[in-house]
C-alpha cells in the first residue's frame, strides 16, 4: 500500500484553518421507497482565491452537496450530518436565522438554468438589489447604483435601462451574466457554481467562464464549479474532486486528474469524452451500464458493477469491501480503489494513455 | 446565395454513396403578426435563409451552429415535420418539398428522426412496445416474424432487455431511453436518419455509448445521418463532413479534417477556439478569440455578412455585400467570408 495512510479529511497543513472545510459531510433524504443517499461522506478543503471543481454524473450527489452548503437543505426533510466549517464558522449545525445572514452575503450561488431561477414577475434590478438591501442597511439608491456597477461589470450592455428590465426580456447569456452579478451584490467569500454553463452556447459559454476568472481575481473569492463538462473542468479549477455513488471516488489537482488519473472511474470519464482537438477516428470508450440507484447503492465499491478492471484487485473483495480514499504520492492526491497504486499507474500508462 | 452546389464538388470523394438528399436555398420563414382578426404580416424571423446541404448514402453530415441558427429547423423540413417557404428538397431525385401529408408517407419510411429530449419524445402512456412498434402500425408494414418480436429483435440491438417490452418510460433512465428513440428510428430501416441532438441531454459516459451504437448502427445498416448538435467535440468524433451555421446560413463547409485543421471563416474560428479543451495544460496555452455579444436577432438580420456585427474582421464591404460560399483551400471546402483566415486554429 503507500507509504502514508491517511484516511483523515483532508488538513491542510499551513498555519490556521482553511477557508471552507467540508468534513465527512452525509446528505440522506428519507422517501416512500427507502433512504436515499445522495452524499456518503464527502469531505474537500478550499482556500480564498481558488476554484475548486466537482465532477460526476447526475445522481452523484454533487448539487446536494453544494445545497448542503448553502444551507437550503435546513426546514427540508433531509438528514445532514458533518461538518462544514466556513471561516471559523460551522454551516451544518446554524439555525435558520443565522444561516440567511449568512447566505448572499458570504455564500453566494449560480444556478445552472437563470430563467427558472429568476423570478420572472420582478424587474431584474429589483431581484439583484433585493440581497443587498436584506444585508445592508443603505438606502435602495445605493443599492440600484451597486447593481448597475455590476451589471455593467458582468458586460451587460446600458445597464442602467436594463436594470428595469424584466428576465425574459434578456438573452440566455445576458441572464445568466445577470445571474452572476446578483451573486456578487455582497462581495461573497464563497461563490457556488452549479452547471453555470450548461445552458449556454459555446462562444457564450466562453465568455461567462472568462468573467468568473476576472472576477475571482478581482474579489479574491473561492469557487466551486459543479460541471459534468471536464473541458470547463480543466479551464478554469486548481482541484478537482471526481464525485461517484454520493462519495469521492478520485481528488487531487487538476494536472493529477488528467494527466495521472488512477480510478478506474476517471479513466471511463476521460474516455468517453470525444476531443475537439483531435480526429475523432476509432470508438469513444465508454463506462458500460449505468449509475447506480442511491437508495440500493452497491455494498462495496459504487463502481463496482460497471468497472472494467476488477481482475487487477488482489486480497480485497470490490463487492463487499468499501475502498477508503487513500493518499498517494506526497501531494493532495487521492484515490478509493483496491488496486494497487503501482498497478494502477502501470494500467493507466499502458492501456488507457494511448486511447485517450 | 452561392450557385456551386456543395454536392457536385464535395460529396462523391468524400463518400461513395449515392445522393440522397439534397436542399437547394432552403428557407423557412416564420410570419409575425399584428392583430387579432385582421392578422397583418409585420416582419418574419428568418430562421433558415438559404441553406444547401447534400448528403450521401452511408455519410454523416454534422450540422453544428449556436441556439437560434437554424439547425433544428433545418432538422424539421428535411423531414418534413415543417414546410419550406422557398427552396427545394430533394430526396433520391423526388421533390418532397411541398408533399402532402398522405403523399409525404412513402419517404417517411426513408427519413426517421431522433429527437433531443428522451424525456418529452416518448409517450409517457405507451409501452416500449407500442412506441418502437408504431412505425410498424401507421406505415402497415407486416414484418416476417410479427411485430412483437421485430420489435424485440430491435431493442436488443440497440442494448435494450426485450423482456422490458411492456414496460412504460418512466421505468427506464434517460440513456435507456434514448436508445428507445433510436430503436423506433431504426424499425422501419430507413436509409436517413436526422438526429436533433441526441446526445446533449445525456451524461458524458451514457453519451459515448450512445454516440458508439449510432456509429455501429451506421455501419450495420448503412445509414445516412443528419447530425445535428451544438457541441464540436461530438460533431468532430460521428461526422465525415460538417456544415457551420450561423443566423439561418451555412457560414462554412468541408470534410471533417480540414474544417477542425483549416478552418477560413472567421465564425469557425471563433468556435473552435471557444471549445473548453480536456486538457489544462493545452488550455494555458491556448490564445483565444473572445467573441462579444450575443447572436443577432433572425427577425431583422444585419445587412450583407451576418456575422459581421461580432467579427473583428468586418469592413465596410461586409456591410453592403453579402459573402457567398464560395471554394476555397481543399476540395469541398467552402467559406462564406470576404476576408477568410489564412491561417490555422486550434
């Protein structure tokens, strides 16, 4: 096995706590036809300035986890257990009170469709000065010259007669630019982007990912960018934590996810991704079969059912036994798998490389 | 609009089969009114407007463009679940343009379509069976073995369980379903198949064993496949030719390779560079066209080049005179651009 086994959260090792710090967080909703585990444990830190990526197929829990985050799981049904600590502050144990003080002033969220997530009745400045004006006490003046500074900031074209508009008088793209200037009306510390692309248009979908970065930099926030598109993946994150079954099946930084992948899992991912830039000659390698139910989650390992490579495990049985998310190498990188970390590097360099 | 037909100079190096379908100046214009009983036409959005497309038997034609460029509708009068207001059809030499819907039925053996959402495309009160059989019923066509195995037969060829026969969609998830849709495109044999995006609502792995069945399918029964879709990557991997569109024309067209590797029209260019790579030390490198803007609206297109309201290239000709398709660099390469790139992207 490697040398450091540390199945410990992630610590980070430099003086103090990390900005956000989710510890073996768990997000289980009960229903009518059993429990549904949509999160089993998650656990990731991240630093001011960074983003973060969470990748994963529908059903993998990583819009959950994000709404655990925000805290719009609390007066819901769901059971959410560990910890989430965000600058000294613990997010999973807050009242409902505390935690809408919270929410918009230092948490903000994307949302990856912006015309169901804006209310279509009101005027687009009025839902972006509304957060404002919860956080603030300042008058609504100041509050429309703030969103009109944003708007304008995010690239909308004469903000001050859009800000009268309403949401379906603007284009997908100007919606979802809008939807990113009313996350940023209080300077949030931590912004929570789910799918913000998926919607859009390539060029579009360009465009909003370049003014995330530029806004990043500018407000020095931390991002979680929750995709399914690695291309975005490996544009805009640092870390990446591969989500399969509601846990994390593969973390580490964004050069280790690419280019060093060891699950199994990853590998699938990589695979079935045709590339733009290159010719798209031979068949894709798929991950035959598909994601498992969240209520009857396979006993061992999530992927188990759909792994191509289980003759490879040695002394471990894949079905039964839950691999632990195990470090390797001396970076951030991790990896739940029962193969061995040298066989694994020998599968991937052999056979899987040369396909990709 | 360009005189040259694409199919006389592209289609036979590309694919040895013969033409099957081919559009001339295609349009589609969709009236505005005014008024409730005394409806007066004020304006028309000019969702295609002249499109030329030819496709071979046994070939794939991608047609990739942004949300409003007319992709799908294109997708919907070649079928002819929509009438064109100008332009031909062709289909094997017969004009199908204007057929009636009875006249219309004999092609429709021919022409099938996958839909993009597996969600809406099926429906929720039929079984499989009577959703993949119905081809079977409306064309009455009496298969050797009786429908019930036909349909059997297709849905496990297209990786369904055929034990699942009178089960209803919901039961099945969104790539089984999918793979439903196809199964109910393939029952008739057709010799074309349109596909309206039929992998974009999908997860990246159920994706490419979609995108592999449709591959397999091709070659099995030698399809034709209209492919319609908005992502390059996936365009680039199924399609042997491809066709840009931009605000209801055809900006760009050439055999795979070459529109991915020489792409002229500054449109192409701005596409492609815009595609997120899998790659993140290729996307440090990577210089970028940053587009500004949004498309234009089709109700009131800008005069000459459309697309010269976002290129950083346009110039007063741009304005005045519209580009046409004309052949430039390789064989079946042809760009609709006054000042096309030189050099290579991507």
């Amino acid at each position: 096995m490697t040398e450091s086994v540390t199945s410990a959260p992630p610590a980070d090792t430099r003086a103090g706590k990390p900005f956000l710090e989710v510890k073996d967080l768990q997000v289980h909703f009960p229903t009518d036809d059993g429990m549904v585990r949509a999160v089993n444990g998650l656990n990731f830190t991240l630093e001011r300035g960074k983003t973060l990526g969470i990748v994963g197929e529908s059903g993998s829990g990583k819009s959950v986890s994000s709404l655990a985050i925000m805290g719009l799981h609390k007066g819901s049904k769901a059971k959410v257990t560990g910890e989430i600590w965000l600058d000294g502050a613990e997010l999973v144990g807050m009242s409902v009170p505390e935690m809408r003080a919270l929410r918009g002033q230092q948490v903000a969220m994307i949302f990856q469709d912006p015309l169901s997530a804006m209310h279509p009745f009101f005027r687009v400045g009025d839902q972006l000065t509304e957060a404002f004006l919860v956080h603030n006490d300042a008058p609504k003046a100041v509050a429309k010259k703030r969103a009109i500074e944003l708007l304008d900031r995010v690239g909308i074209p004469s903000p001050d007669k859009r800000f009268f508009d309403y949401p379906h008088q603007f284009s997908g793209g100007m919606r979802q630019r809008a939807m990113i200037a009313m996350a940023l009306m209080c300077d949030p510390s931590l912004l929570i982007a789910d799918e913000p692309t998926t919607a859009l248009d390539v060029t579009v979908q360009a465009q909003i990912l370049d003014l995330m970065k530029d806004l990043q930099k500018e407000f020095n926030s931390a991002i979680i960018l929750i995709t399914h598109d690695l291309g975005v993946v490996a544009k805009m994150t640092e870390n990446v934590v591969v989500m399969y079954g509601g846990r994390v099946v593969e973390s580490g930084n964004v050069r280790d996810i690419f280019y060093r992948p060891e699950m199994p899992y990853t590998w699938g991912l990589l695979g079935s991704i045709p590339r733009v830039n290159r010719s798209g000659d031979g068949r894709l390698k798929s991950i035959r079969g598909t994601p498992p139910s969240l209520i009857n989650l396979p006993k061992g390992c999530p992927f188990q059912p759909r792994c191509d490579y289980q003759e490879h495990v040695e002394g471990a049985n894949c079905s039964t036994e839950l691999p632990e998310l195990l470090q390797i190498g001396q970076e951030q990188h991790r990896v739940r798998c029962h193969i061995k970390s040298e066989e694994r590097r020998q599968l991937f360099t052999e056979q899987i490389k040369p396909s990709l | 609009m360009s005189t040259t037909t694409s199919a006389e100079q592209t289609g036979k190096e590309v694919a040895g089969g013969e033409l099957l379908l081919e559009t001339r100046g295609l349009q589609r214009y969709f009236p505005v009114t005014q008024g409730i009983i005394f409806q007066k036409q004020t304006g028309a959005v000019k969702a295609v407007d002249g499109v030329d497309l030819s496709l071979h038997a046994g070939e794939t034609l991608g047609v990739v463009g942004e949300s409003g460029c007319g992709k799908t509708t294109t997708g919907r009068l070649v079928t002819r679940l929509d009438e064109p207001t100008a332009g031909s059809i062709s289909f094997l030499g017969s004009d199908i343009s204007h057929l009636s819907r009875a006249k219309m039925r004999p092609f429709r053996r021919e022409i099938q379509m996958i839909f993009q959402d597996p969600f809406s495309s099926l429906n929720p009160r039929q079984t499989v069976g009577t959703i993949i059989g119905a081809p079977y019923d409306i064309q009455k066509v009496k298969t050797e073995t009786g429908t019930k195995k036909a349909v059997q037969t297709l849905m496990e060829r297209v990786g369904l369980n055929p034990e699942h026969y009178n089960r209803y969609p919901h039961e099945f998830s969104g790539g089984q379903r999918q793979r439903i849709g196809v199964a109910r495109a393939l029952a008739l044999r057709p010799k074309l198949i349109v596909c309206d995006e039929p992998v974009s609502a999908l997860d990246v792995s159920i994706q490419a064993q979609i995108v592999n069945l449709l591959e397999d399918l091709q070659e099995e029964f030698g399809l034709a496949y209209l492919f319609i879709a908005h992502d390059l990557s996936v365009i680039r991997h199924i399609s042997d030719r491809v066709a840009v569109m931009y605000l209801g024309k055809v900006v760009e067209t050439a055999d795979r390779d070459e529109l991915y590797n020489h792409a002229r029209h500054p449109y192409t260019h701005a596409l492609l560079s815009a595609v997120p790579e899998a790659d993140p030390d290729a996307e440090d490198a990577r210089e970028r066209i940053r587009l500004t803007g949004d498309v234009p609206s089709p109700l009131n297109p800008p005069s000459g080049c459309r697309f010269r309201t976002r290129c950083w290239k346009a110039q007063e000709i741009c304005a005045a005179e519209e580009p046409p398709l004309m052949q430039i660099g390789a064989p079946g390469h042809q760009s609709a651009c006054h000042f096309p790139e030189e050099r290579d992207v991507v």
